[in-house]
C-alpha cells in the first residue's frame, strides 16, 4: 500500500469512526468534537468552550497499524491494540510486516446530570 492511500484511509476511517461515536453520544446526552471547544496552554486533558466555560474530556489514541504481507497470513491491513499490561501475538512464517504508529485525539463532552 503506498503512503498516500495509507493517509487518505487512515483519516477516512477515523471520520466514520467519530460519525458512528456522534450519534451515539447524541441519543447519551454527549458530543463529540463540539464545537466552540479549546485548550489552553500545557491542558492535555480537557478542553474549555470559549462561551459557556463546561469542560470536553480530551480523549488520546495511539494505535499501531501493521500490513503484511507473504507467510501464513494473507496480504493485508491489521490493527493492533494494546491494553495496560496486555496485548496480542500472532505467528507467521516468513512474512513481510510493516507497523504504523497513528496518534490522534477527539475532545468529548460526556452526560451531565
């Protein structure tokens, strides 16, 4: 796969995957990625509307994209997710492999009560 369809899939991917999230948090009394929301300074964590002054989480994602190709596996795009202290393995013989570093981060407004 060549560098630029990587990117356009990459980003298209993470569009539906906020699209599919909105809704959800919509029906949830949520939002996610308001609008009018900003952070300031060293603020990693959260975001503050300029207006209002409620606070979105900001939520970080760090994903390892690998292709492969040849060995056991069939050709293709996977994604590997870590959790705390875990992961996942998998064994191919004589496959090429490339992994892929993603990093990107949505504010989220959670529900109130």
């Amino acid at each position: 796969m060549e560098l630029k369809d990587f990117v356009s899939e990459t980003i298209k991917q993470i569009i539906d995957g906020v699209n599919s999230a909105r809704e959800y948090a919509q029906k949830n009394n949520a939002s996610i990625n308001p609008a009018g929301y900003h952070t300031f300074g060293d603020t990693k964590n959260f975001a503050v509307h300029s207006v209002t002054g409620e606070y979105s989480q900001i939520v970080e994602f760090d994903v390892a994209v690998t292709t492969s190709e040849g060995g056991e596996l069939k050709s293709g795009i996977g994604i590997f997710i870590a959790a705390l202290g875990g992961g996942a393995q998998a064994k191919y013989d004589q496959a090429s492999s490339t992994a892929n570093r993603i990093r990107f981060s949505i504010p989220i407004r959670l529900p109130k009560d």
